[in-house]
C-alpha cells in the first residue's frame, strides 16, 4: 500500500504548515487527487488518523477532491477523459498518443486551521 508514504508527506507538509501560522489545531485538510496516480482515496480516508496520530493534526479531518484524467490527443487535438472500454484512446480518431492534462495531481488544497 503506497498511501501510506503519501499520507505521511502529506501530513508532513500540513504539519509544517499548520505551525508556521501558529495553528492550535487543524480541522481539515484538503487535497486534490488525480485519477492517474494509483492512490485509492478511500484508503487515504482509511489511514489518515493513524498517519497523523500525535500530530497537530490528530482529529483532522482528510477531505479529497479526486481530480478525473483528462488527455489532449496529438494527432487531432482533441481533449478527452480517456476510457478503459476503448483502450484509453481519443474517442475521435482512436490515437493512443496524446499528452496528460490532469490526473497525476496530488496537491494540498486548503487547511483549514484554528488559531
């Protein structure tokens, strides 16, 4: 299970965060999460309480804006989200080459902390 190495960056950089604006404790923390980085969000919920147990953040809450895939087709320019029923080719004109515009993120969206 990679979550856990995420989660604990992820805990890391909200940790960090958190004690540089003087937070008493942290509500929610925020992230986007694209469909293309492996990461099964519900197990991200799963295991963010024992990831940020003796934190500042312990109590937190883990809120996840998963982010869909979204590719920009090379050969006719066409920006689709791609499909496993056709192989993940542009619905258009079926290349399989094309460049990723969303899907890989993994990104702090917001904390929401109280002072």
């Amino acid at each position: 299970m990679h979550e856990l190495s995420y989660l604990i960056r992820l805990a890391g950089i909200a940790s960090e965060s958190a004690e540089a604006n003087h937070a008493k404790s942290v509500d929610t923390v925020t992230v986007a999460v694209g469909e293309m980085t492996g990461l099964v969000p519900e197990y991200l919920r799963r295991y963010w309480p024992q990831a940020v147990k003796g934190t500042i953040l312990e109590g937190s809450a883990l809120a996840i804006e998963e982010i869909p895939a979204e590719i920009h087709c090379s050969s006719c320019g066409e920006t689709y989200q791609p499909k496993r029923e056709n192989q993940y080719r542009c619905p258009s004109c079926g290349s399989s080459s094309g460049t990723i515009l969303h899907g890989r993120e993994f990104m702090v969206q917001s904390i929401t902390i109280e002072n």
